[in-house]
C-alpha cells in the first residue's frame, strides 16, 4: 500500500513539474521585456536569444519545483535532490546538444524546433529524475554534491548574465552581441 500511494504521489509530482516547468519556463523567455529590462529580473530570465539565455527556461522553474518539491516529500526520498540535479543537467545538456544539432544540419533555427526541444528537456529532466534515483545507490554526501551543483549552476547563470564569454554559446543570434550589457546600449 505505502509502495503504491508512494508511486501515485511520484507521477502526480511528476507531471505537476513538468507542467510547472513548461508554464513558468515559456512566460521566463518574456518577463525580462515585460519588467522593461529590469537586471534583477535579468537574472533568472532570458535577456536575449541566445542559447545560453535560453537555459534559464528550464534551470530556474526547475529548481524552484525542485525546492517546493524537496520540503513537501523529496527530503523523504533518498537520493532526490542529486538525483535531481543529474537530471537538470542532462536537460541542460539536451538543449544545447538538440539546438546545435538540428540548427546545424539545416542550416537555421526554427521557432517550433526550439520550443518542441525545451518541451523535451522539461520532460526529459523530470522523467530521468525517476529513473535516476533507481539506477543509483544514493548516499548521504550526494545531498551536498546536489546543492553544489544547483548553485554554482545558478552562480554562472548569474554571472554569465553580466558577463558572458565571447563564445557563440553566449551570442544573441539576431543582434550579434553578448548578454545583458548589449540590451542596455541600445537603451
């Protein structure tokens, strides 16, 4: 019975997650403009169209699921929150893999291509999750890794904002600039 209601509270989580990330994730690539370039705002949205603006998307309503998620039931869950962050990473990682690839074999990105790959991450990121903590022996020190992870990945989201590299990861493909600091002057 416990296994059971345990695994219906798993899957319901799940696709309130993924339905939390997708919602939160889509209006993320506006609420910079909307804040009219608020740079605290700037900090957990996107800025521009780069690729690296993008993965704001899925980290930031991932991570803040992620904590909603950890104080109702994850702290009960072994292995949940490195878990977790195995899995944000992977989804990380498929974005700009997916993004890359695609836009790379046809020459041009295309707006569906781009918000069919976040819907898979999200859904990657959520179901790996699952699948993570299953595969692994989890110990009491992975807890520590997770939240090394998840903050040095928010760190450089913060930092990279202000002042990304000059690397085509970071370039905002129809201004040809960099980060926050080109919003600004044109301002």
């Amino acid at each position: 019975m416990y296994h059971s209601r345990n695994m219906q509270l798993s899957r319901f989580s799940t696709i309130l997650g993924i339905i939390f990330t997708a919602i939160v994730g889509t209006l993320l690539h506006f609420v910079f403009k909307w804040s009219m370039d608020h740079p605290a705002v700037a900090l957990f949205s996107a800025v521009n169209e780069s690729t690296w603006e993008h993965l704001k998307l899925l980290f930031f309503p991932a991570v803040l699921y992620t904590i909603f998620e950890y104080a109702s039931q994850g702290r009960y869950i072994p292995g949940y929150l490195y878990a977790r962050a195995l899995a944000l990473c992977t989804g990380l990682a498929f974005i700009i893999t997916a993004f890359y690839t695609y836009s790379g074999i046809l020459g041009n990105n295309y707006v569906f291509m781009d918000i069919g790959i976040f819907l898979i991450s999200v859904i990657l990121t959520f179901i790996l999750t699952i699948k993570i903590q299953k595969w692994r022996r989890m110990l009491p020190t992975h807890t520590g890794i997770a939240v090394l992870i998840l903050l040095i990945l928010a760190a450089a989201f913060f930092i990279f904002t202000f002042y990304p590299p000059h690397i085509g990861l970071f370039m905002d493909p129809q201004a040809g600039d960099y980060g926050i600091l080109a919003v600004f002057q044109y301002l």
